[in-house]
C-alpha cells in the first residue's frame, strides 16, 4: 500500500532523523516492522521472524534489508522514492550478517527500534561484535513527539470516527445485556465508522467500573450501573483515537457517583484548560490531580493523567508527575483523569488534545457530562 504521507514529508523525516543519530553519537539507526519504519518511511512492514531492517546511517543514503518475498510490498510502499536503496536476502543468507556490511565503515555505536524482538537485537548485536547498542527511540520520539499539521488532521479524522461511536452508545448499552455483548457491537461500530483496525474495547460496569483496565467479562449490566466506555481504534492513516466517556445504564446512579463525577468533570477541565505552549508536561497532570485531591479522592485517582498517541495508541509525551518536558506545538496527547472506589464503582473522563500556538484545542467533542442511556 503506498504511503498516504508526501514524499517529501518522509524525506524530511528521513532527513531529521541521519541529523538526529549523528548529533547524539550514532553511526546508524537500525528500524525494524512497527510505528518508527511506518513513520519514516510510510512502509507498513509486517512483523516477521524474517529480519527486515532500514538502516539510516548518520551520513549517506539509507537502506531497506528485506526477505526477497516482502519485496514487492516494500516497492509498493514507495519506498524507492525515497532514495532509500532497496537490499533484498533470499532464505539461505545471513540477513544480520548483511546488515552489517552494509553499514558505514568503523560503526561504534548504533540505535535499535525500541520494538525490535530480542532475537533480533541478539543477533545484530553479535553481527557487530564490539559495536554499542543504544535504543533508536531517544532519537526518534523528539521527531514523533511534535506532529505536523497533516498528522493533526489526521488525529482530528481518528477523533471524529471514535466520536461518532461514543455517540451511538445508547443504541447497545442498556440493563440486562453483558459486558461482552455491548462491547462486541462497539467493535463492529469503530470499523464501521472509519477504523481499519479496532485497538481496545473497554466496558467496565457496576464494580468493574472501578478498574481502569477492565477486560470486556459477562457480568449483566444491572439498571443504575455507571459504565465506563474506554475505545480507540486506528485509521487507514495509521494514526490512532482514543476516547472515555462514563454513563449510567437505565436507572439512577449511586449518589457518591454523582457527587465526584463533578468533582472529576471539574479535574478534566482545569487539565485541558493548563494545556499550551511552555508549561511542563507534568503541570497538566497536577492541574487535574490537585482538584480530586482537594474534594478528597487523590488516593482514588491511580494512574497519569495522560498518555501522547499518533501512531501509537501509547506513546511520548507522558503526563506524569516528574515529566518535566515543556509542550510545544503540535504535541498530542490524552487527558484522562478518573476517580475510582476499588469494589465499588468509578469513572473517567478522556479526550484527545494538541497544543496549539497559543493553548490547546480538544480533538473529541462528544458531552462530558454523566449520560443515562437504556432507560
């Protein structure tokens, strides 16, 4: 499939990331199948036992090893376009020991994909006997962390598909029916509504609300139950969404329910409003912890309160206490803080954001507030 990204776009992530190797004293970055080669290159590789590796040195051209049968998947990729020489190994030759000579003289030090499998970083670590393994990412994520305005829109498009979703919930979620029987009509929805892949499907009722991971399970949803609804999917743009919203099925919620939801809506939106240009990554997650500390729930409040997502539904930068990374434009990531009473019940509230010039802009505009749906 060829890559829906310009040519000259990849060039120049290309580009950014030989300038990137050679500045932190990298001969060579060696990318293997996953979100760094689709970055790069817009070459989405399956993930083999076969080694196919891009191997971008600091300086000179880059290099595509493949097995000989994903060959033409790769040229249809484009990947030629991109001056990256394209190296093909047929089933009897020693890849690893390819990549090796392909490599710039006197190597001293190379990055590997932080996704690379073991064997595989074993096996190039003993092609280059004496040659220092770094992880590729510390390069790579400064270029992945700031996106472009064509990767914002098409973070925008992702949103706007899990809000179409989100916005169809009452049409599955209601007393009587499982977990497992909302969440599997879910599923069908977030292909249907512009996903070419589903990513996770979380529906968290009653108790279950209180675990912010919940597995789908086959508990039937009873009537007042609040129900956490966590989905993402990603698009044919391999760019990811992710949204959580809370609802109540037919019934009326717990009142300790609804006395913190507020105190949580209140949280989101000091998060989602301490989001711009400057300020640390770790002052977005204190602006919401402090208001659920303040009403008495910090201890209930378990996880960061964000998380970056592109081409990963999880990625850099983490907003976390002690990340003192500052926001630039064009930084992505999720604000999702949620109260959460172990045995008892819970909620989240999550929308995707980006950092614009002057502030930060919501990508997810479905209601915040807590919804009765199947009443």
């Amino acid at each position: 499939m060829t890559s829906a990204v310009p040519t000259t776009d990849l060039r120049a992530r290309l580009d950014r990331a030989r300038s990137g190797a050679a500045s932190s004293g990298l001969d060579a970055l060696l990318i293997s199948p996953g979100p760094d080669l689709r970055y790069l290159t817009g070459y989405d590789a399956k993930p083999l036992e076969r080694l196919t590796c891009l191997i971008v040195p600091a300086s000179g051209e880059p290099t595509l090893v493949v097995p000989a049968l994903e060959k033409p998947a790769a040229e249809a990729a484009g990947v030629e376009a991109l001056d990256v020489e394209l190296v093909s190994w047929q089933e009897t030759d020693d890849p690893y020991a390819l990549v090796a000579k392909l490599l710039p003289g006197d190597v001293r030090a190379v990055g590997v994909d932080n996704r690379m499998w073991a064997e595989k970083v074993l096996a190039l670590r003993a092609a280059l006997p004496g040659v220092e393994q770094r992880l590729a990412g510390d390069v790579l994520r400064e270029l992945r962390m700031r996106k472009s305005p064509a990767e914002v829109a098409a973070l925008r498009e992702a949103a706007a598909a899990i809000d179409r979703v989100h916005a169809r919930i009452e049409e599955w979620l209601r007393p009587g029916r499982t977990e497992r029987e909302v969440g599997r009509d879910i599923y069908d929805a977030i292909l249907a509504e512009g996903h070419v892949q589903v990513d996770f499907v979380i529906v968290g009722s009653g108790p279950n609300s209180a675990s912010p991971h919940h597995e789908l399970s086959d508990r039937v949803i009873e009537p007042g139950d609040p129900v956490v609804v966590d989905i993402g999917g990603t698009t044919a743009a391999g760019y990811c969404s992710d949204e959580t919203r809370t609802y109540v099925a037919g019934g009326e919620p717990p009142e300790e329910l609804l006395r913190y939801y507020q105190v949580l809506e209140r949280a989101q939106q000091a998060a989602r409003a301490q989001v711009r240009p400057g300020v640390t990554a770790e002052s977005v997650d204190a602006a919401a912890r402090d208001v659920i500390t303040a009403a008495g729930y910090g201890p209930a409040f378990i996880h960061r309160t964000g998380h970056g997502i592109g081409l990963e539904s999880h990625e850099h930068p983490y907003i976390v206490a002690g990340n003192t990374l500052r926001l630039e434009p064009g930084m992505t990531f999720s604000v999702e803080p949620g109260i959460y009473l172990e045995g008892r019940h819970g909620a989240r509230i999550e929308d995707i954001v980006v950092v614009t010039e002057d502030g930060g802009e919501s990508l997810n505009h479905r209601p915040r507030g807590l919804r009765v749906v199947g009443g």
